[in-house]
C-alpha cells in the first residue's frame, strides 16, 4: 500500500471517531510521534494523515499544543426525516418563483470549473473538417456516446454506447421521459423532500404527485410498494445518490429493491442521477439502473453539476423505451449541439474529466467541511445540519425559526437560501432551508454566512420573547 493510500486510511478512522464524538473539543489528538508508534507508520505519514484531516475541516493545529478535533457532532448528528402517511396531491400552477444564485442554486464556483483545459478541447474541435457543421446524429454523437460509455465503465457501471440519447441537460432528459410513460393528471411517486425543480416539470406537466417519505436508508419502500401494487403511480421519480436538498442516498439494497419493484409491478423509474459523480468519498456509488434488469428504470444525467452548466449537455438511458424515447427525440429536437458534444468527447476521452473529478470531489469534500464549521459554529446550539457524502447542498434544521422570515430578510441583504417547504407539498419542512456550497470559501461568503446566522439568531430570540410573553413568564 502506497503512503498516499496509508494516509487516507488513516485519516478515515479518524473521521469516524471524530463524527462519534470520540474526542471533546479540548482533547488533543495523539502527538505525530505517538500517532507513528501506535499505526506503525512514519512521521511522514503521520503529518500527511493530519495535514489531510485539517484541510476537510476536521481538526486544527495548535502550535504550542497540538491537534485538536474542530468538528461538532451535536450540530451534525444526522437530521430526523419527518414520517407520515404518503398521499397525492395536485402542484400549483403555474409554480412560484425562486432565486436562481448565491446559496440558492446548487452550482460550482466558476473558479472551480475545467475550463483551460474545455477550451482546449474546444479548439481542437473547431480545427477539425467542414462537416462539424452539419447535421448530426440526432440521437447523439458516436465519438461522445462512446466516450461516456467507456467513462462509465471505469466506475463499474456499464451503459453501451447505443443504449443512451443525449438530451440537453438532466431536466430535459426526465421531461422527455415524464411525456413518454406519463399523461396529464397521472400520479407520480417521488422522495419527500423532493428537489424543486422536478416538483417544478410536474406542475407544468399537469401531473399529481405522491410524496414518499424519506429515512436513513434512503426512502420508506414499505409505503411506495403498497402503492405500485394497487398501481397507484404512473410512475416514480427518484434520485438515488446524494438527493437534492438533504444530499443523502439511498442504500445499495434499496437501489436493489427498486429496480425489482419496477419489474414486477411494470412501473417505470425514471432516475435523476445528476450528482452521482460529485462524491466526496473516492467511490463513485452505482446507480438504480445498475440493477435494473428488465429496462424499466429509465437514467437520466448531464455534466450540469459535475463540469459546465452553461453546455446543456445531458443524456438518457432509456431502458425499455429506447425506441420511443429517440422517436421523440427526433421528432422535437433533431439532435443537441454537435461542436459541443465532439468537444465533450475529446474531453472525456484524453482523461481528463476523470482527473478533474478526482480533484474537484477533494476540493469539495474540503468546503462541505468548512462550511459546517462556519455555520455550527456561528447558528444557534439547537441548528442541526445533514452532513452529506457527496452532492452540493447542506440541508439544515432550524428549530423555532421563520426561514420564511429568514429569507424574506436576507433577500433584502442580497443573500439568497431556499426554505424547506419549497421541496415539498406538505407542511413538514418549515424549520428546514437548503444551502449551496459549491461557492468557494471567501470573504464575502463568509460575511454572508455571518449575516445569515446573526439573523436567524434574531429570529429565535424574537420567538423566544413572544413565547415567555405569552406564557406569563417574568423576564430577567
């Protein structure tokens, strides 16, 4: 084992005890030296380990005492999902509008994106012959196809070529599939919470939805079973891996689960994969159509989250609905942006999204962590936030808070948050708001940050008051 690989073992133990609350906040780690005698590792091992852990965010360095943990357990302990008896109900229509920046949409930081080497790629593209201009392969490009294929294998995941479509971006890709298996006024499952933007395409679609409740393994099955053996649902909507907004997933066995459900019952899964990728653990997890057998899960994903918004690429697996799926296609479209697609290939193809993954995951991993300390640190000691393995989103429980207030007054400062019941049609999540952290840490975010949680702050102490008031309690 290599002593890059030692290291990262090493800090992963760390990473467990840490999150159990193993270690007070006062309570140095081990010295290097005592480190290196218990692992039987060297000192220079031992750094790297540390070095490793302080730049997640997990511990910080004294230089006079040592290393010490910096990560709270209390505020990161994982978020009760609220449980309830699922039932459908119809979208308001049109759907209400919402900010589209700062920590209210989940994106990159510009600074973050590949685009040296997109450009380069780009320009080779636009050096090739005079037939880039022509029509292309409406189902998508060869060169392109091929290129996600043999990238997906590389994660244990095998898609052919022939098997996918490209769409322009991941919503795109889902509302073709919603068209092809769905009509107006059909009910479709989907996890509560469920991401706004998929709420968003039911509603103007016309479709009902049934929220599923979600748990620590991922979704409650017990309830969607019951409901596609009555054949309730049309169909169901799912994000398998680090759901937007609590940025958790479903289980291995789950993923099993639902893939054997959609065959036995004959009811589609359409897949919403679009953070797959972003995993801030090194193993990029598998996905509900790695199990699906019968083709009735129908994938969807794009390189919005992972790579460049802006080229509104993505793709399809279709599964069974492969040939309708691409009548529709062509029928609509005729085909995405053929420059694009040939220059994504080349991309893909030379390694390096693969190399730009592997940092960016790191890169992510570090600012997950920052921002937890930033915001358990600044929030009130009862904020508790869902501490993900991957995605772009924090979602945070705020006990006694308006987040509707909260965000009606950070607007008005120019700082943009979602609350929770914007994922949702029930009334479970109004202590709940979501936050992008995709932005890097500066400054400015850091006075945003601030501000956010002196405000939230105000919010309590205000509820506070009102209630002593209310109650006859004497203030002192």
């Amino acid at each position: 084992m290599g002593r890059q690989a030692k290291y990262k073992a090493l800090a992963g133990q760390f990473i467990t005890a840490i999150e159990a609350g193993e270690y007070e906040f006062d309570q140095p780690l081990p010295s290097l030296r005592q480190l290196s005698a218990l692992y039987q590792v060297s000192m220079t091992t031992a750094l790297a380990c540390y070095r490793y852990l302080e730049s997640l965010g997990y511990i910080t360095a004294d230089p006079k005492r040592g290393f010490f943990p910096c990560f709270n357990p209390q505020h990161a302990s994982a978020i009760e999902y609220a449980q309830f008896n699922a039932k459908a109900c119809t979208l308001p229509n049109p759907p209400p509008s919402r900010a589209r920046s700062g920590f209210a949409t989940a994106q990159l930081d510009p600074t973050l994106i590949d685009s040296q080497q997109l450009r380069a790629s780009l320009a080779r593209t636009m050096r090739s012959d005079h037939t880039l201009f022509n029509y292309g392969d409406p189902l998508g490009e060869q060169p392109f196809r091929q290129a996600l294929s043999e990238h997906l294998k590389t994660q244990g995941f095998v898609i052919r070529a022939q098997e996918l479509v490209i769409t322009q971006g991941c919503l795109d890709a889902v509302k073709t599939a919603l068209e092809l298996v769905t009509k107006e006024q059909d009910i479709v499952a989907v996890p509560s919470p469920c991401y706004t933007g998929l709420l968003d395409i039911l509603s103007v679609m016309g479709r009902q939805v049934l929220e599923i409740p979600s748990n620590q393994d991922g979704i409650d099955l017990v309830q969607l079973e019951h409901e596609m053996a009555r054949h309730q649902v049309a169909a169901c909507l799912i994000s398998a891996n680090f759901q937007n907004p609590t940025g958790h997933s479903l289980s291995t066995q789950q993923k099993a689960a639902l893939a054997n459900m959609a065959s036995q019952y004959r009811i589609p899964i359409i897949e919403d994969d679009v953070y797959r990728e972003l995993c801030h653990t090194g193993t990029t997890p598998l996905p509900i159509k790695h199990f699906d057998q019968d083709g009735w899960v129908v994938w969807c994903s794009s390189i919005s989250k992972t790579l460049a918004p802006g080229l509104r690429l993505g793709w399809c697996a279709p599964g069974r609905f492969h040939q309708k799926y691409s009548d529709l296609i062509r029928i609509r479209s005729l085909g995405c942006n053929r420059p694009l697609q040939l220059a994504l290939a080349d991309y893909i193809s030379r390694g390096h999204y693969a190399r730009y993954l592997k940092k960016l995951n790191n890169t992510l991993a570090s600012q997950c962590n920052q921002y937890i300390q930033l915001l358990t640190r600044l929030l009130p000691d009862k904020v508790r936030v869902n501490r993900p393995q991957g995605g772009l989103v924090l979602w945070l429980e705020l006990p006694d808070i308006n987040t509707k207030q909260l965000q009606k007054q950070l607007k008005e400062e120019r700082i943009y948050i979602l609350c929770g019941d914007a994922f949702s049609t029930t009334t479970h999540y109004h202590n709940y708001i979501r936050l992008n952290f995709g932005q890097c840490i500066h400054a400015e975010i850091e006075t945003q940050l601030t501000k956010l949680a002196q405000t939230a702050s105000s919010l309590q102490r205000q509820k506070s008051v009102k209630s002593e008031s209310k109650t006859g309690t004497k203030l002192v």
